[in-house]
C-alpha cells in the first residue's frame, strides 16, 4: 500500500482554506460592487446585492438594470415647423440637399402642421 505523507492533511487543510476565503471573499467583493451600482443609481441595495449572490451574472444583471432606472437625459426641445423649414432652406443654399429633397421634405414639414 501507499502511505500517505504526514503533510498531506495539512496540504488539504490549506488547500480547503484558500477555496474557501476565495468563494467568500468573491463573494463580498461582487455583493458590495453590486450594492454601490445600486446605491448609485436610486435602486435598493439590498435587492441588488442578492442578485449579485444567487447566480453567476448577477453583478451583470445589477450593473444593466442600473442604466434602465428612471434617470434619462431630458429630451430636447421640439423644433417649429419654421425652425426645421429654415434649417432645410440653410441646407438647400449649401448644396447639402438637391431640389427634389429640399421639395419633399419641406412637404413633409408642412403637412406635419
């Protein structure tokens, strides 16, 4: 038979260890990533930090559903038919449009009216 060297169980013991800091370390460290993005972006922490540990893509999934909170841009203000009429004519007078273009989106303009 093979005997078994008197380093190996301690070789086990810190083999064991290590995995284990790391699969609780990893888990702190995305359960607290999770929980800032979320803090960040007007969501609940605590909702955030549980997705991040159930599965694999939870910090992913908490990281998207970040950029979908309520917090978009304003919109810009909408332009009069006679801004958007002038900025047509501006660009028939620098070539940017040929006659027909310039014709039917000045249509297009008018009938939106």
């Amino acid at each position: 038979m093979y005997a078994i060297s008197p380093d190996v169980p301690g070789i086990v013991f810190v083999g064991a260890f290590a995995l284990l800091a790391w699969v609780v370390g990893s888990g702190i460290w995305r359960s607290s990533v999770a929980r800032r993005i979320a803090e960040r972006n007007g969501l609940d922490p605590r909702d955030a930090s549980a997705v991040a540990l159930l599965n694999d893509n939870g910090l992913a999934a908490a990281y998207v559903r970040s950029g979908m909170s309520g917090a978009r841009p304003p919109a810009a203000p909408a332009r009069t038919p006679a801004q958007r009429l002038a900025d047509l004519d501006a660009l028939h007078a620098a070539g940017t449009v040929t006659d027909e273009e310039y014709a039917a989106a000045r249509q297009r303009i008018i009938d939106s009216i």
